[in-house]
C-alpha cells in the first residue's frame, strides 16, 4: 500500500489536507472517507478502513475537515462539512480519480448521505454509526452548553478532550438540514453499518435511516463495536464488508496480471493525476511519475530518474560481476546517479556517477574496477545510442533480455581483461 499527500482548497479558500491510501498495485476504484465530529482523518476508524479498502483495490482519500488535524481554518457546521467532501470530490476528480464510493463515519456519515446527490460520479453511500439526525450532533454539547451559545452568541465546549469555540451559527447550522429528505432522495445503494451497543449513536438512527431510504440498500450489524470502532478488527471487518457490498454498484476494474519474465516491459497509464504511469515487468509493478512543482502527484520515479536507475544498476551488477571472477574483496557496491542537461556541451546530456567501493581492496583493485564501471552495458548504450523502433499493439521479445543483459555484462569483462 502505498500513501500520498493531498492538499486541496475547500469553498472558504481554505487549504485542507488529506491522505490518499492507495493499493500496491491498480486501483480498481476509487472512495472518499469523511470521518467523525472533531476527529480527522488520523482517527483509528479512518486509518484501518482507509488502509484496509486499499489492501482490497480501492484507493480511497481521508482528509481534515475544516480547522480539525492539519487543515487551515476555524471548525465550521455541517454545510461547511458538505462543502468540504464536495471540494474533496472535486479535487480527486481534477486527478483523474473520480469517487464512485462515499464512506462517513458518525456525523461524517451525516454529511455523506446529505452530498451524495452533489456529486454524479458517487453511485454508492457507506455508513457507519451515522446520526438519523444532522440535530444529534447537539446532544454531544449538552444542554447547559448549547443554551450558554444560544445566549451569549458562543461558547467554549470540550469535546474529545479538546477545546473548541463554537457560535450560534453552528447550532443553527445543525438545526437547518432535513437528512430525510435527502435520504429519500439519495437515489444511491446505501448501506448502514452500526453497532447495536454505540452508547453515542444509538442503533435507533440506523433504523430511521434504512426505513426513509429506498433500495438498493442495506444493514449490517456491527457486533459489539463501540462507536469509534477503536479496535482494529472492527474496523477491518467493517472495510472487508464495505469493498465487498461496494463491487455490486460500482465499476470494480479487473487487474491485469503482469507480464511474463520474458515479455516487454509494459507501462499504462492509471488514470490518476496527469501523468502516472504503471510499470509491470517480470510480476513487479510499480509507479513512475512526475514530480509535484510540474503538475504530477510524485508517486515514483520519473522517465529520466528510471535511466539513472538503470545506468546505476547495470554498474553494481557489472562490477560484482567482475570482482568475482577476479575473487577480489568486494563487500559492496554503491552508485549514486545524477541525470543534468548541459545546453553548452554536445551531447547536453549527462549522467552523474559516484561509486562507493566497499571492502579491503587495494589501490590497484579499486582503480581497475572504476575502469569496468565504464563497460558496463547500459554505459556503453547511452553513449552509443540505440534505435527506437514504433508501432502498433504490445511488443513481442525477441530474447529474453535478463539473459542477454548478463551475457552483455559477462562480454564486457571477458574484454576487459583481454585489453588489459
């Protein structure tokens, strides 16, 4: 699994961060996770089922509402939670990312099914422990402390062992929203989860939820889990259910498997931010990209950063290769690359090589193996330069390229010593 940084600008102009869990491999779709009142997208609920839908091919974002964890800003009501999720979609859709999957945790499962008709890419609404009632959240405050806002316009409350100053707007705000009619109206597959023992959010809401919705939907209990779902298992079994309910209503896309050890190396696209990119090569994938300051999401390597891995590669490869026919000392081999253009020099591209020899090695022996360094293969073809042919469909090998990249190496030493 693999985890990004997500910043985005909310309707307020407030920057709001999240964290993007995605899996090892293609994502098949795509979610977004609201989490509890005045908790953020650190909250063990958040974490396990984020991380768990990722492990099971959804990649799914979990961010900071509005002056919670690492967002900017003052803690808003509920429409600025719904303004918030809607911002959220938005951005994840500007990366090619579009949620097909809406999750909310408590009063973040309110603010799910109250934006679920806001967003047309959202074809499935996930529940957990979610009030009936956006109102419910006022019971939380207590009475002495919403009738202390009400009179003196606000108030400083605890909650969750924290301090927030919360106005009459908020508990206006509260009062407004009709969830109801949005639930009637969701014209989504929904599922509730919710524990029959929340002593926060009672198992009641749930029911009053199921019955003003229409289907498809439906209920699982979750079995003497607490509210917040604080113990990983719970969590867990709550992600496993939500991915496999999920797969029914939204486009789940069948991985494809990786190449054989003698196929091309394929690379696609994923269809997240503008230029990521999935390598597959001998049943290894992984990313490769562009970096941030030019408008990629710095989820791997980029094209030139892979030719400088390459070219580091082939010299460790070439010079144990070589140390061991010689039986030479060599404990370790360790190449620093650097990829830089030159407009004043011809040709305005050069590779930066640093080699760390490791080992007792004499004077002689390090020198020699600077010296093969340079007749490593992958060497010798960036300064050769090679021939790219084009066309069309996946390319058919022509040898398997392991084998011939080790007789390449096992050349260059044979003629390296017969130089010599």
């Amino acid at each position: 699994m693999r985890t990004e940084k997500i910043e985005f600008t909310n309707a307020a102009g407030h920057k709001l961060a999240g964290r993007l869990d995605r899996p090892d491999g293609t994502a098949h779709a795509y979610a977004l996770f609201a989490h509890c009142f005045t908790c953020d997208k650190g909250s063990k609920a958040a974490v396990h089922i984020s991380r768990a839908l990722a492990a099971l091919g959804v990649a799914t974002l979990r961010f900071d509402f509005t002056g919670l964890g690492e967002s900017e800003g003052e803690l808003t009501g509920f429409s600025g939670n719904v303004q918030d999720l809607i911002a959220a979609a938005r951005r994840l859709q500007q990366l090619g990312c579009a949620p097909s999957l809406l999750i909310g945790h408590s009063l973040g499962g309110a603010a799910a099914l109250a934006t679920a008709g806001e967003l047309p890419s959202v074809k499935a609404v996930a529940t957990i422990a979610a009030p009936a009632d956006v109102a419910h959240v006022l019971t939380q405050l207590g009475e002495a402390a919403v009738a202390k806002i009400e009179a003196e316009g606000q108030a400083q409350v605890q909650l969750g062992g924290r301090p927030f100053t919360l106005d009459r707007a908020f508990i206006e705000d509260a009062r407004l929203h009709d969830l109801k009619h949005r639930i009637e109206h969701l014209g989504r597959a929904l599922l509730i989860l919710h524990s029959p023992v929340d002593a926060t959010v009672g198992v009641e809401n749930a029911s009053e939820i199921f019955l003003a919705a229409h289907h498809p939907k439906s209920f699982v209990s979750l079995d003497k889990a607490d509210h917040l779902l604080s113990h990983a298992e719970d969590a867990d079994y709550a992600a496993a259910v939500i991915a496999a309910w999920a797969g029914k209503y939204i486009a789940m896309a069948p991985d494809r498997p990786a190449e054989v050890a003698d196929g091309p190396v394929l690379v696609e696209e994923t269809g997240a931010g503008k230029f990521q990119v999935q390598v597959s090569v001998h049943g290894t994938r992984f990313f490769a990209d562009e970096p941030v300051d030019v408008g990629g999401m710095g989820s791997g390597p980029s094209p030139y950063e892979l030719l400088a891995a390459g070219l580091g590669a082939c010299t460790a490869m070439t010079l144990r290769l070589y140390a061991g026919r010689k039986a030479w000392p060599l404990q370790r081999v360790r190449v620093a690359v650097r990829h830089d253009k030159d407009a004043a020099q011809a040709p305005p591209d050069v590779f930066d090589r640093q080699l760390t020899l490791e080992g007792p090695l004499d004077a002689e022996q390090i020198a020699r193996l600077f010296e093969i360094a340079d007749k490593c293969p992958v060497h010798q073809t960036l300064e050769r330069g090679a021939r790219v042919t084009t066309g069309h469909g996946p390319a058919a090998p022509i040898k398997a390229e392991a084998e011939e990249h080790f007789c390449d190496m096992e050349e260059a030493c044979r003629d390296a010593d017969a130089a010599a």
